[in-house]
C-alpha cells in the first residue's frame, strides 16, 4: 500500500473530528488513573497524555496477545520479529524500543542486557488494567523513560467469591484456556489464576535469502500464573502480595555459535526459552489525615534462553542465556494541603546480569530521590516534579518537569509540559563481544558509549463532553548522544517530533474510538528515519451493539518504514505500508456465559514489521467466557 492511498481517510479525520462537537450526551463519571502522577486521580484531571485499557476492554476485544492491544493505542508502534509469539520491540511516540519503561504492579521489568521487556511474555488473562504514559517522564520515573511508561496491574480480587473460565481455538493451531479464581473473606482479598496458550504458528523468516531462512512452521506455548493476596490490617493499614510468572516456549530460525554440532538452518531446531518472574510486597499506611504512604519491595527475574537443537534426533546442538534479576524498594510519601498534593519518593534498584556471554560488568545500581507537587486549582492545575538518580556506573544525573492545564470553558482544555530525560546505554550496547569472525556488520559493544539526555516538549488540547472525547496535540522530544540501534553508534542527536489524533465518540449503541499519529524522529546530522517507525499511523475501531449482541471492526493503515537490509547489509530498505482489517464478534448468551469470534487480517495482507520477518496471514479465533 503506498502512501498516497493514505492521504483521503488521514486528511478526512481532523473534520471528522471537528464534527462530532454537536453529539453531546450526559457526562459520565470519569476514570482514575495511576501512572500520570503516581498517584490515584481522575482521568478527566490529567495533564499528560494517558490511554487506559480496563478489564472489560480486554474482554471485549477479543485479542490473543498483549502487542495487539497495545498497537490499537495513539502514539504506539511495535515491532515483532515473526509468527503469533516472538521477540517484540515497542516504539512511543518514535522513541527507540529500549526507551520505555514497563512496569508490572509498580516494580520494573524487563532486560538490562537488551534494554526491552518481554511483552509477548505476559498473557492478557493474567491482567487486570493497562496504564499507557505517553512522554517524556524520567523525572517520574527514572531513567529510560524517554518516549513514556506501560503500566500493567495483574488481577484483582472481587467481592464475593467469582470462578472465571476462558478457552479458545483458532486457525494455525491456536488454543487457549484459563480459569481463576478471585473473591474476598473478611479483611482477606485473594485473586489466583492460570493460563495456557499455544499455536502451532507460521514460518517465522519469510525471505529466503536471510541466512536463517527455514520455511517449517514456527510453533509456540506459554504458561502462566498469577496469584494476589491483600490483607486489611485496619482502616488504615493494608498489606498486598503480588506474584506474576509465565514462561514461554517459541521457535525461531537459526544456528547456534559456537556451533558445535555443524547445524544449518535446515537440520536446526532454534527455541526461545523467555521466563518472566515478578514478586512485590505493597504496604499502603495512612498516618494522619492528609498523610498516606506506600513502601513497595519487589524482585523481578527476565530470563531469556535460546536452545538449538538437531532435528533428526534431538540432540542438544547449543544454547546461551541472557538473564537479568531486578531488586527495587520503594517508599512514597503523598502529603495534602488542602486540593494540592506534595510526593517525596526515596527508591533503589539493582539490577545484574546472568549470561553465557562474558560482560565487561554485569551489574549496577540506580539511588533515586524524587520530589513532586502537584497544585489543583478551579480552572487549572499544574504539576511541578524534581529527581536525581545516582547511577554506580555513570554518577548522578538531575532530571525535572512542569507540566499544566487551563480550562478555556468547561468543555476544552490547554494542555502542556516541558522536562529531561536521562539513559544509561544496556549492557549489550556497552559490552556485547563481536561474533567470530567479525564483520564490519556485527553487532557489537562500544564501552565509550556515555548517557543519552534529552528534553522534551509538548502542547495539546482536549475537548470532553458527554460522550464526545477529543484531543489533538504535538510534541518534540530532542535527544542528545542519540544510540542508533541498528550500528550502536552514538550520533550527535536526534529529534522525535509528532502529533496525535484521537477521538472516542458514542452515538446509542454504536461506539468508534480513533487515533492518527504523525511521528518523524530522524537522527542527526545524517537526517535518517529511526529504524521500523512509521511516518503516518491509523487506528480506528467501531463497535455496535444490538440485543445481547456486539459487532466491530478494527482498521489499520500504516504508511512505509525503513529497517536494516537482509543479513545486516549495509544501507537500508523501505518496508512497505500497509492496511489490515479485523472483524468480531460478541454474543452474551446469558449473563455469565459469553461467546466470542474474531477474524484477523480479513483481506490476508502480506506484510512485515521487521525486514525478512513475517506477520500472520487471516486467521480465525473462536472463544467462549464463563463467570460464576
């Protein structure tokens, strides 16, 4: 699809948009939100750019995988590196994949070697509400958060006791089941819960001139389980345990080094072994009235292992492992003084490497002090926040932001904010040792690489009303000592700028949520596009409901993006734009039992997120919910 066949429906949408100011219907309560503050507030009084995905969402939406929810988003791009479950790189607003922060019930994860977590690791059963923090905000939350945080809660106990089963079978041997179990007794709050997928897949590597070209089907399975526990101490006091794991088990195509057995791409069975594991402990205190704390202590353990084995007979042929334990404790402080709110935050985290490959250094540690306030008034409020993180291994850094919102009428919002941003490079981009032999293409570590720092800036506005939401706004994000992935060079700098659409509207039973993104981050002085981010972006979704039934279609329409050439040649190759159109369906047979068809890719449209790599043709998935 060329570009030009974009320009009538992302032209036509700021009219669409400026349409739908005369649909106004009653106002609803709004949501609240955690991720923007860090602290508990309602939607409607956020000042940053924020998307919340519920539970009833995720239920609706019929998705098998984390990725597709998240690239339904404004300002959200991924990657994916072939089949239904394989290596995932997430772009925010054109930030590069190792520039966002995700985070699990409040404690980081994700790997220090590679700079990324392992989105396709985590089930969509095992999760409760999505928090997607669009900019900068390493004055929020510490390095790395230069194009915005996710935020993933796991689920949650209800009241009473609820026995919830899901299974689902598709196209390419796709099957999925779970079954939890959630409720409260007294002042205990219990949440416990198991899921299991799997899919026979497709051919992860489409192009047969990469060196690891196999044309099997690459197949996939993952595990998953999750438990929470809360205990309320008294009124005021109250203690929540979280544990999340799931490993998963994928195919790829490859041959191992040393290669010990003389594997080629067509006698090896290459396996990814990822393993997420994330444990917390949250005690919420409220000391006096205006007073209330929360000491979180978590571990999380990202465990990413390649295994290749002989076709003929099994037999072990190599194997490496890339593994990084996280240790983080965390003690926020929320001081009110009548509407407006003081933060003061102490934190520290560890994280060290565990690898079959040598690191110059495997560990470090990150001491960070944080100061907020946060003042609201009747037509505007403003955020002021203040952070220095000491890093063992490159020293202390000093990271800030002011960000505001002024009512123009009760409707319409100004918003905007201004701040820095600071990352260390990973481990990998620090001391990866070159591959024998060494080619002038490898991939390898630079020890001279110093910290990227940035500064950011953005402007929107936002218009709410009954049913009608809107926002439109710009941002420009510079980024000094900018880390090129595809070379590990450090460039001078590099500029993501951008804007987002976005409009969610409802006319009585039919709904469409909306979003365009215009992102062109380019690197400096050589003006080249950042790696696999598309120019122009189109996301939109139109649900309507009749009876007990609900019908929608999901569009997407990307325009072209550019990505390193087949085996790392040098220059570039432009991957062709694309649309792909899902349609699905949703049946409430009665109240607690619920049946769902969806079918992807409807025109089976041939396309990639990643050079020589492959995305599913139009596929089929048929699932059925019961809730007790």
């Amino acid at each position: 699809m060329k570009n030009r066949n974009l320009r009538a429906p992302l032209a036509a949408l700021p009219l669409a948009i400026l349409a739908t100011f005369s649909h106004a219907q009653t106002q609803t309560l709004p949501e609240t939100v955690v991720t923007a503050t860090r602290v508990s507030q309602p939607v409607t009084d956020v000042i940053a750019d924020v998307s919340i995905i519920g539970r009833e969402t995720l239920d609706r939406a019929g998705q098998t995988s984390l990725r597709e929810i998240l690239a339904q988003q404004p300002g959200v791009q991924f990657t994916s590196n072939g089949s239904y479950r394989s290596n995932t790189g997430l772009f925010l607003r054109g930030a590069s994949s190792t520039q966002t922060i995700v985070l699990i019930d409040g404690i980081r994860v994700g790997s220090a070697t590679s700079g990324t977590a392992s989105l396709e690791n985590i089930p969509l059963e095992r999760i409760e509400r999505i928090e997607i923090l669009r900019g900068a905000a390493s004055a929020l939350y510490g390095p790395d958060a230069v194009g915005g945080v996710v935020q993933i809660f796991t689920r949650e106990p209800t009241a009473g006791m609820n026995i919830d089963v899901t299974a689902g079978l598709g196209t390419d041997g796709q099957a999925q089941a779970s079954v939890s179990l959630r409720g409260t007794t007294g002042a205990i709050g219990y949440s416990v819960g198991v899921s299991r997928e799997r899919a026979s897949g497709i051919s992860v590597i489409d192009n047969p001139a990469a060196n690891a070209f196999n044309p099997d089907k690459d197949g996939f399975s993952t595990t998953s389980f999750d438990a929470r526990l809360v205990g309320k101490l008294n009124r005021d006091h109250e203690l929540t345990l979280s544990l999340l794991n799931s490993k998963s088990d994928y195919q790829f195509d490859g041959t191992p080094s040393p290669n010990r057995l003389g594997l080629t791409r067509l006698t090896s069975d290459a396996r990814a072994k990822p393993e997420l594991t994330q444990l917390s402990l949250k005690w919420d205190a409220r000391w006096l009235p205006n007073w209330k704390s929360t000491v979180r202590v978590g571990t999380s353990q990202d465990d990413s292992i390649s295994e290749f084995y002989r076709f003929s007979d099994g037999a072990l042929g190599g194997r490496s492992k890339f593994n990084t334990d996280r240790e983080q404790v965390s003690w926020q402080n929320d001081i009110s003084f009548g509407s407006d709110l003081l933060t003061l935050l102490l934190e520290t985290r560890s994280e060290k490497v565990d690898s079959s490959t040598v690191y110059t250094v495997n560990k470090r540690d990150i001491d960070s002090v944080m100061a907020a306030y946060a003042l609201n008034r009747k037509n505007w409020n403003a955020l002021l926040v203040a952070r220095h993180d000491d890093n063992s291994q490159f020293g202390g850094f000093n990271n800030w932001s002011i960000s505001g919102g002024y009512e123009i009428t009760e409707d319409l919002k100004l918003v905007g904010s201004s701040g820095t941003t600071f990352q260390a490079p990973t481990f990998n981009q620090l001391y990866f040792p070159c591959p024998t032999p060494c080619l002038l293409t490898s991939f390898r570590g630079n020890p001279s690489l110093t910290p990227q720092q940035g500064r950011s800036n953005e402007v929107g506005i936002r218009y709410s009303r009954g049913h009608t939401r809107l926002s439109a706004l710009v941002y420009r994000n510079s980024v000094q000592g900018f880390i090129t992935p595809s070379t590990n060079s450090q460039s001078d700098l590099a500029l993501l700028t951008g804007a987002t659409l976005s409009w969610e509207q409802s006319w009585g039973f039919t709904g469409l949520v909306a979003s365009y993104d215009y992102a062109d981050p380019r690197v400096k002085p050589s003006n080249q596009r950042v790696l696999r981010v598309a120019k122009h972006m189109l996301n939109a979704r139109v649900t309507q409901k009749m009876g007990e039934v609900a019908v929608f279609g999901e569009l997407k329409l990307s325009s072209d993006r550019e990505d390193s050439k087949v085996n790392r040649a040098p220059g570039r190759d432009v991957l062709a734009g694309y649309g792909v159109l899902n349609l699905g369906a949703n049946w409430s047979v009665r109240k607690d039992l619920t049946l769902q068809a969806r079918v992807n890719n409807v025109t089976n449209k041939q396309y990639a997120l990643a050079n020589t790599f492959s995305m599913p043709g139009r596929n089929v998935f048929v699932s059925v919910a019961w809730s007790l």
